[in-house]
C-alpha cells in the first residue's frame, strides 16, 4: 500500500525554501571558534552560481563531478550546484588512500574535484589526476588552484528553477569497501526524494528539527538524514569545526536530531566514566530529585539535553550499552538500512522502540527472509546498480526485485527485526562447526577495556578472540587486565554453545585504524585484512598454554 505522501525532487524543495523563508538561517559552520551563518537566500544564491559556472564549462550532461572534504557547508552547497548543473555528484571519502582516490576518479570518469576541508591535502594529492579540474572550498588554506569564492565572482546565478526528470541518477556512492574494491551505487533523485519524504513524518522531524553534522556525508546514512532530511524537513545544520571542537561544538548545537556510531557511543561512555565512575554514578542515580539533576547535567555536557530522536547506526550496537545510556535518559533508537536501499529500511520509532532490534519496516518497505537467513528488502528507492558493473549488480537482486543485504537476521511476531550476523562473515572450525562473530563480538566489546574485537576461527577446534584495548584497558596493570578479561569471556562462554566458545583472547598491541587499512571510514572492522595480518599465527596461539595472550610476547 502506498503512503500518498508527496514526492518532489531535492531541487524542488530548495527553491521552496528559497521562496518560502529566504532569511530563516539554514547553515552553520565554525571557523576558528566563530559560527559563520548561511540563510536560505544565502545557500541558494550560491548554489545558483555555481551551477552556472560549472554548466559554463561545457561538460556533457550527466557528467561526473567529485566532492572530496569533510563536512561542511560548502559539501552540501557544491552537491546542489552540481544536481542544478545537469551533472551528478561524485562524493569521495576524505580518509581514503591516495591510491582509493585515483581508482574512484578514474573510474568514474570526473570532469572536477571540489577539494575542501581535508587532514592532509599534500598526501592526498598525488590522487588526483593532473589534468583534472579542481575548485578548493573558501577556509581551508588550499590555494594552489582556483578558490570556491574567486571563481563565483562576477558569475551571474541561473535565475529558473530547473528540474531534471526523477529517474536521472543524481550521485554515485562509492562504498566503504569492508569486502574489498569499493562500488560505485548509483541513485536517482527520485530515491532520496522518496527515502526523506517518507521517512521524515514517521520520526516526527519538521521545521523545528536542529541537525549536527559530523559523520562522513559521503556515506548514506549522515547524507540521507542529515543532508536530505534537513532539506526535506527545513530544519537547521550545524556542523562540526575538527576533531578537539566536537564536543563544544555538539553541546553549542543541542541538536533535536543526532546520530552516532557504536564506537562513538562507546566512546562517550567512557568519557563520562573517566569523570564519574560507575559505582558513583549508580549511587547517584539511585537517589530520587538528585538522579534527575545528574542525567540533565550529562544530557547537556554530552549536547543532547534537546534531543528527541537519538540514533545508533551502521554497525550493531550492544543491548548493554543502550540501556546503559537509557538510565541515563537518552534513548537510543536503533536503526538498519545499506546505501544500496537509499537509507530507507528499519528503525525504531521512539515511541514504541525494541531495544534489542533494528525496529519495524519504515511505510511501504517488503522485507523476507530467505531460506539461508538472509534479509531481503524492495521497495521503490533500491539503487539503479552499481556504476558499470551490471554483472555485480544482478548478483544482488533476486529475480522478483529484493536486494539481497547479505545480513542475517530474524523478524518477531510484531515485525521488529534483529541482525544476527552476516551471511559471509559465517565461519568453520575443524570440528565441522559454523560460527557466527558477530554477537560474540558485541559481547566483548560491551568490556569497557576492550575497544575492538574481532572472534575467528576458521580451522581452528574452538574460536579465539583478537581484541585491542581501550584507554581504560591500557591503564590497568597486566595482571589486573588479564583477571577482568579472564573473567569477561568465562561470563559470555557461559551463554554460547559448546562450540562457539572461545578458547583464548589474544590482546593485540596495535590499534586497527583508517590509516593502517584495517578499518572503513565509517569505523567498521575490515575483518578480512584483519584475518590476512593475523591469521598466520591462529594455529600458534592456539597451541600456546594460557588462555589470554599478548600478541608482542607470542608473536
């Protein structure tokens, strides 16, 4: 059954909001401590020039034009002009390797690359090819090339509101890469115009919503909801300045709609912990009037004293954790959906949220599940396919039409979904056992000093952990370390089957990063380049009397 909602197309709601409130202030980007403001007018306005300029350089319709920053104002004003321009955008993860960079652009085929807010432009210069067009966003010191404000000077706006049928593909995503080459997802305007438009009014999200943009735009979920949902909501962005300003920049902000990554979870409770430790706050919150003025004191440090919709996506997110969050009033709403889906699949309705699951099925979503377990989703905002792969693209659709996540999971008598792992990351042990990580995982990683985990085992009689440690886990004295982790896998052996138990935890001395390869930028564990750097030495810390090993000892 269709919602009946109206669909229009993200340039249509610009010009609304252009018409509609042109002084209502829309962005806000710090630069060196100070909010520097953009109204509708304002974006519009700039937008409309830019388009101008770019359709001036006589590319060919539908020509690809790459965005490579970080997030900011000029992100999101560079991906309209290129949408108004006829072209379709290309955004770029700004933490991938020059190598990434290169493969994307050229495959691509990019006429330009807006470069902007980057960590480290000089390394990641070698990337982009030498002839191509390049614009550098105005703030970030990049000078060597035409600059965003320079080439708008003079540049009369397009002054008539054009719109492109829905069907064009307007932006080509290129995956994180957890399983290797990243792909190239396209999508139409049609798919984000359906996604927002039919996921906005179930969460409530209007006019008054307040966004914080932190998490990498190129990636679907902070595009989807931050991006087009403060487009489609008419709502208000404040983005982050860097990485030290977060935290003043989150509580300056008090969004009324956030989203953060498990390990960004992870991350502020430990930083509450640092400043009150878990005994004293339990004793805290136990006691009445004083447990009210502890969570809003917490709540408003944090920036989320205003916020009415919290969400915890792309990756699982422990039940522990979010009830440890939810004693403190701040309920997190666990959602579910891939880039190939336009952001558009499950999530919990604060309302009537399942802790434990990813919620129900958002209005006209199919979701199965196959014989093997798989979630299989349809509905009209699939991805046209992935960008000169139609051999990769047929492998993921089954002949009636549902893309196949390759995530496992199960669906309750009310609907609600819960991920039980993927379908690939499955396991054999060399007593013909399968093994599923992915809980076990999760169940580690609630131990507040361990900070990654990933279970393996395949050949191996019984599964082994690699964990690193969190700031808490490094500061314990090894022995103290070894009796808590000790203690941690006995408690989850408890609760697995015979052979899903884990024989030892191995305590890795490095960290798995962004930079070293063994993480995606949106902070998911590549596991098979963990498996490739680790897997030589299974079979000898298996062998290895102890059940928690250090890897600089045993290795």
């Amino acid at each position: 059954m269709s919602t009946g909602v109206e669909v229009r197309s993200p340039l249509e709601m610009l010009y609304n909001w252009e018409q509609e409130k042109p002084e209502v202030l829309y962005l806000r980007q710090p630069i060196e401590g100070q909010w520097i403001n953009y109204n509708w007018a304002r974006v519009a306005d700039e937008v409309r020039r830019m388009a101008a300029w770019l359709q001036a350089k006589g590319y060919e319709p539908g020509s690809k034009v790459a965005i490579l920053s970080k997030n900011c104002v000029h992100w999101v004003l560079a991906d309209w002009a290129i949408w108004m321009a006829g072209y379709v955008s290309v955004p770029i993860y700004p933490n991938v390797t020059p190598h990434t960079l290169n493969q994307i652009l050229e495959h691509s085929e990019s006429k330009l690359c807006f470069v902007g807010k980057l960590d480290d432009w000089p390394y990641l210069k070698p990337g982009v090819p030498a002839a191509m067009d390049r614009v550098s966003f105005p703030f970030y010191g990049i000078n060597e090339f035409p600059n965003w404000d320079e080439v708008l000077q003079g540049v009369e706006p397009m002054k008539e509101n054009v719109v492109y049928p829905m069907d064009n593909i307007c932006t080509i995503m290129y995956t994180s890469g957890t399983t290797g080459i990243p792909k190239g997802v396209m999508h139409s305007f049609f798919n984000f115009a359906y996604a927002a438009s039919n996921a906005l009014p179930p969460l409530h999200i209007g006019q008054e919503a307040t966004f914080f943009s932190y998490l990498p735009m190129c990636h679907i979920a902070e595009r989807l909801l931050i991006e087009m949902g403060s487009l489609y909501a008419g709502g208000q962005v404040s983005f982050a300045e860097s990485l030290d300003t977060f935290p003043k920049n989150l509580a300056d902000t008090q969004p009324t709609v956030f989203l953060a990554v498990p390990r960004i979870w992870a991350k502020f409770q430990e930083k509450i912990l640092e400043k009150m430790p878990q005994k004293k706050l339990s004793l805290l919150l136990s006691i009445p009037v004083i447990n009210g003025i502890v969570k809003n004191k917490i709540r408003k440090t944090l920036g989320l004293a205003k916020a009415t919709n919290i969400f915890s996506g792309a990756a699982p997110i422990s039940v522990e954790l979010i009830n440890w969050f939810g004693k403190l009033g701040i309920q997190i709403q666990q959602a579910y959906a891939m880039t190939e889906d336009s952001c558009y699949s499950h999530v919990n309705i604060k309302w009537r949220d399942k802790v434990g699951t990813v919620g129900e099925a958002l209005p006209d979503v199919e979701v199965r599940i196959s014989e093997e377990g798989e979630i299989q989703i349809r509905h009209e905002a699939l991805m046209k396919g992935y960008y000169k792969e139609p051999g990769m693209t047929a492998e993921v659709f089954t002949p009636d039409g549902y893309f196949k996540t390759g995530d496992k999971g199960e669906r309750d008598s009310e609907g609600y979904l819960r991920i039980t792992g993927r379908v690939k990351d499955l396991f054999k042990t060399s007593k013909g056992k399968y093994v599923a990580p992915g809980p076990i995982e999760m169940k580690l990683m609630d131990d507040p000093d361990i900070e990654q985990a990933c279970v393996v085992g395949l050949g191996l009689p019984q599964p082994i952990a690699l964990v690193t440690l969190s700031e808490s886990g490094r500061k314990k004295t090894e022995r103290d370390l070894e009796h808590v982790l000790r203690t941690t896998m006995f408690h989850i052996n408890e609760g697995l089957d015979s052979f899903e138990k884990m024989q030892k935890i191995i305590i890795i001395t490095d960290e798995w990063t962004i930079d070293n390869g063994l993480m995606t930028p949106t902070l998911k564990i590549k596991r098979g380049d963990v498996e490739k750097k680790y897997q030589m030495n299974y079979e000898k810390w298996y062998d290895i009397k102890g059940d928690i090993l250090w890897e600089e000892v045993e290795s």
